[in-house]
C-alpha cells in the first residue's frame, strides 16, 4: 500500500511537471540561455535564437501545450509561418528547433526529471526546396565589374576595395567584409608566404571540427590592394566598424556603373555568383582541387574532413594566381 501511494503522488508529481513544462515555458528557457547552442557562432546563435522567437514563440496556442504533445503538424505550422520566399530561413529555423531539443535533453534539468527520453518530433518533409542559383558572369564581364570596381574609389575606398578583393580571393562576402588586419600577414619575414588566416567565426567550414581557422595565401595584386586600403581601425574594410555592405544599393551602384545587371542567361548576377564563375571556368577544372580549397570548400576525396582545412598553400597560390592571370593577361 505504501508503495502504491508512492507511485500515485510520483506519478501526480510527474503529471504537474508536464503541465508546467509548455513548449512555450521551454523555449523561453532555450532562448534565455548564455549556455545554449554552445558550438555555434555568436551570428548563427543570434539568428538561430530570434527566429526561435519569432515563428515558434509567437505561436500562444501552441506555447500553451505541454512540450510532450509538440508534434510534425506543430513545428510545420512554425515553418509555414515564415515568408515562403525565405526557404534560407526556413532552413535555420528547423535547424534551430532541432538544437533546441538537444538542448533539452542535455542541459535543462527540468526536463531531465520527468522524461526519460524526449524524442525530436520528426521534420522529414519540411525541409524547404531550395532554390537553384546559377548566376555566374563571363571572363570579359568580370574584368569589366573589376574595372568598374576601380572606379568607384574616388567615391568609397571601402567598396571599391572590397568588389574588387572578392573577385580577386573567391571567399564568401560575409568572410570577406569582416577581414581584419591582424589576421593578415602581407610581407612575412619567416619564410611564409603572404596569407590571410581566416578566423573560424567568420568562415562557414572553418565553424566545425573545433574551430579551426583557415588560411588563404594572397597573390601579389590582393597584397597591392590591401596596401592601397587607409588604416583606419580593426578592420580592412571599414575601421572600426565593417562599413561596407555586401548588397543593397552599392551592388546597384556597381551593377549600373557596369552596364548590365543579369548574366548571358538573363539571371541578375550577384557577388556570391563570382565564386560559381570561377569554379566554372577552365581554371576551376583544371585547378579543382585549389579552387575547392580557396573558396572554402574541402574535396569529397579527402581521407577525413578536417584534412582539407585551411592547408596546402602552395596549392591554393597555384590556383589563384593562374585566375589572376585569366583576368589579367599582361
């Protein structure tokens, strides 16, 4: 009899944890949390966190439930929330719930004494179609977007040198805007060659297998550039503050100073279609490897992940300065 009592008021116990336990109570914690999502960049947990509470948050009905009863038609109403043009978002959005939930099986305590295993509801079929990008830019178009490029230091230093870097080093253009100078070596005395060590935080690949940084070497044209580029801060293209913006109307600027806004194949091309330019061109297919690796990329052939990052220089200077050389055969 005493056990049985004991059972019904744990059982009772476990039954007034669930009710407290809504989605909405849970949430709240994960989003409050210095210590959630850990292995991310403080970007991606920014974004990770205000998506959470915009398209799961916002949804009272639903916060109103216990956790428990959260299932696939619940978060596919969080995803159709979110503006159907915006599949990137949708795509982090669920990556989010789902750091959410490995947040509550590891380190919510609550959560831990009243379910044994609390399962991910299963998100197959709800991760967005994404949309094909095939902007890319002809040899003779890109040196005329880099010429124009040229033109635009009387009016911005800042954006004419980074159009021009991002054509030149084939990085994504959020890696690029947050170049700094003390990760730049452009005149080593130790036998190196000039190179850009990329932090991990501000390069895609770099994010995983602990963290590592990358480096990328530099040819002597980007050395010519960066040194043309006024000291004004912490970072190149800016100062203090990143100043340039990656889009908008600086991109319309250039687009329009160029003299045409879409590709041959009547797409509006844009700065991350560069990097599909040059991995498309007889540089990219003859140098696959180098290429992989300038981008950012690691070969599928590598022996494990890690192996292709941020190594072999020599490697990626034979690959961008033979692009060099397409652009400017002297």
């Amino acid at each position: 009899l005493i056990a049985e009592e004991r059972d019904a008021a744990a059982a009772r116990k476990r039954e007034e944890a669930v009710t407290r336990l809504t989605a909405g109570y849970c949430f709240e914690k994960f989003v409050n949390d210095p210590k959630a999502m850990p292995r991310s960049s403080s970007g991606h947990r920014k974004d990770s966190l205000t998506y959470i509470e915009r398209y799961v948050l916002s949804h009272d009905a639903e916060m109103a439930l216990p956790l428990s009863d959260i299932s696939y038609r619940h978060i596919a109403k969080f995803v159709a929330s979110v503006p159907e043009e915006s599949w990137g978002i949708q795509d982090k959005l669920l990556g989010a719930i789902s750091s959410a939930y490995s947040y509550f099986r590891g380190d919510f305590d609550d959560i831990g004494e009243v379910y044994e295993h609390l399962p991910t509801p299963p998100m197959d079929g709800l991760k967005p179609q994404r949309k094909r990008r095939t902007d890319r830019l002809t040899l003779e178009q890109l040196r005329e977007v880099y010429a124009a490029a040229e033109q635009m230091a009387e009016q911005n230093i800042w954006h004419s040198a980074f159009f021009r870097m991002m054509i030149l080093c084939l990085r994504r253009r959020g890696t690029v805007r947050a170049m700094r100078w003390d990760d730049l070596r452009l005149r080593p005395n130790d036998g190196l060659l000039p190179h850009w060590e990329v932090p991990a935080d501000f390069n895609r690949k770099g994010r995983t297998d602990g963290g590592d940084p990358q480096v990328l070497p530099l040819t002597p044209r980007m050395v010519q550039l960066i040194e043309s580029i006024p000291f004004a801060g912490e970072y190149v293209f800016g100062g203090d503050t990143i100043r340039v913006s990656d889009g908008g109307k600086p991109l319309e600027k250039l687009r329009e100073a160029v003299g045409f806004s879409v590709d041959d194949r009547g797409k509006k091309w844009t700065l991350h279609g560069l990097r599909r330019s040059v991995a498309s061109s007889a540089i990219g297919k003859s140098h696959e490897d180098g290429i992989e690796l300038v981008i950012g990329h690691r070969p599928q052939r590598g022996s494990k992940p890690s192996y292709w990052q941020g190594e072999y220089p020599e490697t990626q200077l034979e690959a961008l300065t033979a692009w060099d050389q397409l652009l400017f055969p002297e």
